[in-house]
C-alpha cells in the first residue's frame, strides 16, 4: 500500500506542477488519471521495493539538473559538429554496466540515449555490458569515464 500511496503522491505532484492552472476541472482529471496509473501499475505489478518512487527521494532532482546540463553540453557539441562536419567520427562502443538493479541499468541506458550524439543500441539482458553508438570522439571518452554511470549508482544509493 505504501508503494501505491508514495506513486500517488508524486504523481499528483508532478501533475500540479506541470499543469499550472487549478481549475475543478483539472483536479478531476488529474485524479482520474492518476487513479488509472496506480490501477494499471496495479494491474502489472510492477511496482514494489525495487520501483518505489519514494527511494529515489532527493537523489532523483539533483540527477536530473545533472543529467540537463550533459544534455545542454552535448546539445552544443553535436551543434558545433553540424558546423563543422569533420568533427564526427561514428564509433560502436561497448561500456560497462555497473548498476545494482534492473531500474539503475535502465535509466543509465536512457540516460545516454537522452545525450545527444550517444544512442544505447543494445543492453545486455544480464545487464553488465551495453552497446552504445556515438557520434563525437568527446563523447565515448565521457563513456569511457564512466562519468554517468557513477552518477547513476549515486542514485541508486547504497545497496
């Protein structure tokens, strides 16, 4: 029940925040929603211990404002490469995959599909190697830093 309660109430966060407007309305279909959301989880069974909102807590916005500003900063790389056409170098890169749990592999996974010029092509269903296709030589040394993947265990915090 916690699960459900805790997805419920960042949902209802999230739907006021990006709403912006507080009509009757709006309330009633944002708790419609929300109500199909946590019926559906519900229904799949996929939330729990492992997928409960409320674990990420604090971690999950700094991330976030992390995760905005390597997307900025490859926006403007990618950008400088369309200018400049020399500067792109495709490479298919296999990296690492250090995260504890199925959700930390997955948001890594997204995470680097978000960042323009890098797109995860292939995630081992094992989980600890991903393939990932880049278009700037920048990029796969950040991959190779493994500058993300630690931010996503961060997130994940202490198993």
């Amino acid at each position: 029940m916690r699960y459900y309660l805790s997805l419920s109430v960042v949902l209802a966060v999230l739907w006021l925040g990006l709403s912006g407007v507080y009509k009757p309305l709006l309330f009633i279909l944002g708790a419609a929603s929300i109500g199909l959301v946590v019926w559906l989880t519900e229904r799949m069974e996929v939330l729990g211990a492992e997928h409960d909102p409320a674990t990420l807590s604090w971690r999950l916005i700094v991330y976030w404002f992390w995760l905005a500003g390597q997307v900025i900063i490859s926006n403007i790389a990618v950008a400088r490469a369309v200018i400049d056409p020399r500067r792109i170098h495709p490479t298919l890169i296999e990296v690492p995959v250090r995260q504890h749990s199925r959700v930390g592999r997955v948001t890594y996974a997204n995470s680097i599909t978000l960042t323009p010029g890098t797109v995860t092509t292939w995630l081992e269903s094992g989980g600890h190697r991903a393939q990932i296709h880049a278009l700037l030589p920048e990029a796969v040394e950040g991959l190779r830093s493994e500058a993300m993947g630690r931010r996503v265990e961060w997130l994940e915090g202490e198993r």
